[in-house]
C-alpha cells in the first residue's frame, strides 16, 4: 500500500517521511492566510489583498514611499520586484510596514466547488470536524504559534 504524507504548506514537507517512496500532497489552500497571519503577528501595520500585481502595484504608489512591501505569487512563481509569500521570509522584512498581498486566484471557482460539498458533508453528518479551541481574533499571533508548533489537536477557531 503506497503511504501519502499530506501537508498544508510546501514548508512543511518532511524528507524523512517521504523515504521509502512515500508519496507528498501539498494542500497549500492555506498560503495567503499563513502569510497574512505571520506578517500580522511579526508587526506589519496592515495587509492588503489584491488581485493581481497591477492592482498591488496601483495601491502602492498611493502608500507613503518606503511605507509598504509588495508581496506576491503567480501559479507558483514569485512575481518579478515582490516579495516571496513565504510566512518566515516574511516576518523579517514586514514589521511595521503595509503588506500589498497578491496570491493566484485562478482555481478560485474549484476551490469554492470543493467548499461547497464539504460543507454538504458536514451538513449531512458525514463528516465532522473536530474543533481543537475557540481563541478571540486578538490572539491570533499565540494560535499561529501553536500551529507552527503543532501543538494543536483539531481546528482552531479565531472569533471577533
């Protein structure tokens, strides 16, 4: 029977675990918010989403010059005088600075399809969710910690 380890970000791959040709799946779903996160819990003043490098780069000629960093991806490539939305690389250029944020959004409609028929499922009751912790949304800086800790058990909820 052929193992599959199964990580939330390509950081989290582990070499050890792939021996014995394991196969790795990468559900990096989650890149623009562990990047969001991690630049709000090193110090950014805000992030801002966007859709593609024009709109980032539109948005920042109206910033105070040396005010904000561009961060960005295209379908996996760093997109040419952005940097890359890797959480720790982050964390190191953004304190105190405005994020102008822009990840690929092309799969956005599979993605939505997906949502919708694992919330069908949830819905139905097969399947269930186990709830880890419920933090308020001021205290997403320890959650994220605990997270790329792994000292969590089930999801975790972060609520206004």
């Amino acid at each position: 029977m052929t193992k599959v380890h199964v990580v939330l970000r390509k950081e989290d791959i582990d070499e050890m675990a792939l021996a014995d040709r394991k196969v790795a799946v990468v559900f990096d779903v989650l890149l623009a918010t562990s990047s969001i996160t991690a630049v709000l819990a090193a110090g950014a003043r805000s992030v801002i989403p966007v859709r593609d490098a024009e709109e980032a780069k539109e948005i920042a000629l109206r910033l105070p010059e040396g005010s904000c960093e561009l961060v960005g991806e295209y379908e996996g490539r760093t997109i040419v005088g952005f940097h890359p939305p890797a959480p720790l690389f982050l964390q190191t250029v953004c304190p105190e600075k405005t994020v102008v944020l822009s990840t690929t959004n092309e799969k956005r409609a599979l993605y939505e399809q997906s949502l919708r028929e694992l919330l069908a499922w949830v819905q139905e009751g097969s399947l269930k969710l186990m709830i880890g912790g419920v933090d308020p949304l001021e205290q997403a800086s320890e959650v994220h910690r605990l997270l790329q800790g792994r000292k969590t058990h089930g999801k975790l909820l972060l609520v206004p």
